[in-house]
C-alpha cells in the first residue's frame, strides 16, 4: 500500500485527480470503478474541471439502494449523473451502476460480474470507507472473497447515511454492492478518506490485522492501492512518519 498524507482534503484530491487523468490519457477506452457519498465530491469536481475525453470510458459504480428508482433524488444513479456523467462526454451505454429495482437480484450480480469482466476488467477503482471500515457496502464480516451482492446495512451505516435522506427512517435498508473479491479484481485501486471520524477505520485498514471485520483491510492484499488522506484521517496512524518520508522522496519517475 502506499499511503499518500496531505495536509488537506483538496491536496489528496488532487493526487488522485492527477492519477486518473494519467489513466485516461494513456488508456482512453479505460475502465473505471467509481464511488459515491461524500468523500468522492472533490474529484469528480477535479476531474470536470480537467476537461477530459470520456468518450471511450466504461464505468461500473460499486453500488446502489435497493428500492430506489434510478430518478429518485438519492439514488447512486441521480448521484453520479448530477455529480460526474452530465458534465462530461461519456456514452450513456458505457455507464453501469447496480439496478436497485431489480426483481432478480440474484441474477442481476451474477450479470453485473459478467459484464464487468467483458469490458476487461476495472483498470482503476476508486473507494472511500465507511466509519466501520466498509468498502462498497461490503460490511465488517462480509467475506473477504464476496462477489456483486444483496447486502443489509449496519446501524451504524444507516445511521451515517440519514444525512442524506433527511431522517433516518428514509434510508433504505438493503443494497446491491460489489463484493470484496470483486474490487479486489481491480488492477488499481485508489482510496480515499477525509476527517477525523475516518481515522479509527483508516488505522485499522492501514496497520490492523487483515480481518473481515474490518472489511477494507482486504487491501493490504492488493499490490496496487495508494490509500489518499488528509492530516486528520492520518491522524491515527502509527507510521506517518514513514509514509511522509516515502512519498517526498519518491523517484522522478515514481511521481504523480
Ligand atoms: C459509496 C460507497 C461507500 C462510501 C462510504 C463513505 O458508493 O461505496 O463505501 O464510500 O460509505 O461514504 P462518505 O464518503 O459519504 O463518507
């Protein structure tokens, strides 16, 4: 894992936004794996004001609500769209995220998980992480090796997510997510994480055991991960002082 600290959230972002402009510039047909809440905001704003070429892209976005037509005002399909799609020139066709009104749901991951790999696979997947350490919605004790899946939020989710709805009691329940062994798949990942109420999850991620309980530990697996934080959700780590060193002085080829 590299693990890239800035003193801001704007600065991380950037980092990422520099990465991903570099992926499609060199790959213009790439496949990207996109995320949605809040944490990911900044860089679809950079990455709009980059004026790249999605023309080529294919998107798969990690999840979406149970329940929630694609219109509805905080579906991940609304999101995405009002966030990232309508200011750029991607193809409707190239877009995917998880039907949250499937009747089958079993048979739209199955699906979902063709789909993906007939595009080749995700090149770059971008996360963020819930305060318990969930990836997607892959929460603590999903299987480190799930696939695309119906999943029930935790309290504690839910909770975190009634911010969006207005109240709690609005916040659906269920949701369609890409599963561990799915993001794993990804040649690239890209984590990010702003404030201090990631840092318990972020330290845990980045230093703890490699456990289902903390479900994006998984990471520490993957060979390609670079783990995008401000000072605050640093803040727990142990090794800061390491990673600092690592990254200012990275060789000249090795920059972002
Ligand atoms: C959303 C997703 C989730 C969020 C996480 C953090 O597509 O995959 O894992 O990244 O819940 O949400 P925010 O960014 O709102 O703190």
């Amino acid at each position: 894992m590299e693990i890239i600290i800035q003193p801001s959230a704007e600065a991380a972002t950037s980092v990422a936004a520099r990465i991903i402009a570099k992926l499609l510039r060199a790959k213009p047909a790439a496949v990207l794996g996109l995320a949605t809440g809040s944490t990911p905001l900044l860089l679809y704003r950079g990455l709009i004001a980059m004026k790249l070429d999605w023309r080529k892209v294919t998107t798969f976005n990690l999840d979406e609500y149970v329940g929630l037509p694609p219109e509805h005002e905080q579906s991940y399909h609304s999101f995405m769209w009002e966030n990232l799609f309508r200011h750029v020139n991607i193809a409707k066709k190239n877009v995917h995220i998880p039907d949250g009104m499937s009747r089958n749901i079993a048979t739209f991951c199955t699906q979902y998980e063709a789909k993906i790999r007939s595009a080749g696979g995700i090149d770059l997947q971008v996360l963020g992480i819930g305060t318990d350490g969930h990836i997607g919605f892959n929460e603590p004790t999903s299987s480190l090796s799930s696939r695309t899946r119906l999943k029930t939020l935790t309290r504690q989710t839910h909770r975190d997510n009634a911010r969006f709805f207005g109240s709690a009691d609005k916040v659906p329940h269920h949701v369609i997510t890409m599963g561990l062994g799915t993001i794993l798949e990804a040649r690239e990942i890209i984590l990010l994480a702003f404030g201090a109420k990631k840092a318990r999850a972020i330290a845990a991620t980045v230093e703890g055991p490699l456990s289902a309980i903390n479900p994006a530990s998984v990471l520490q697996w993957h060979p390609q991960v670079k783990v995008c934080l401000d000072a605050a959700a640093a803040k727990k780590l142990k090794r800061a002082d390491y990673y600092h060193w690592v990254y200012a002085n990275k060789p000249d080829w090795q920059q972002y």
